[in-house]
C-alpha cells in the first residue's frame, strides 16, 4: 500500500523559491564587492597620507631640522593639506 507524501512542493513553487534565493546572494554579492571597493579607496587614502607626511619629515630633517620641530611642521603642512581637501 502507498502512502500519500506528507510535504509536496510544486514545480513552481520551488522555482518562485530559488528566484527569491538566487537575488538575495545576489545583493549579498555586490553589496560586499561595493563594501571592499569603499575599504580599497580609504586604504589609498592612508597610504597617499602616510607618503606624505614621510616625505615632509625627511624633506625637514634634510633641512637640519630637529625631529620633533620637523614631526610639527609634516603636521601643520599634513593638517593644512586636509582642510582644503575638505
């Protein structure tokens, strides 16, 4: 004797699911991808910064500078440099 299956799930109802399913990882995906562009770009801009301020404190210890006076120069020169970034 054959028993009836106690769950069933129709043709479309198991294609409306997996449509569901498919667009979710889909926004899932680039939703990440757009996260780790936005991380990318900060890191460029940190790196560019750090560049600079390097590149200011041994422009100022060349100059004979002493270390703390050259570190509050690439400092002031660093700061003025973001405000008109901004």
């Amino acid at each position: 004797m054959q028993s009836d299956p106690a769950f069933v799930i129709s043709g479309q109802a198991l294609l409306s699911v997996g449509a569901v399913l498919g667009a979710l990882a889909g926004t899932i995906s680039l939703l990440f991808k757009l996260l780790l562009g936005a991380k990318n770009e900060q890191l460029k801009d940190v790196i560019a910064e750090r560049d600079f301020y390097k590149a200011a404190l041994l422009k100022a210890l060349e100059s004979g500078e002493r270390a703390a006076s050259a570190a509050d120069q690439a400092t002031a020169i660093a700061s003025d440099r973001a405000r008109t970034r901004r």
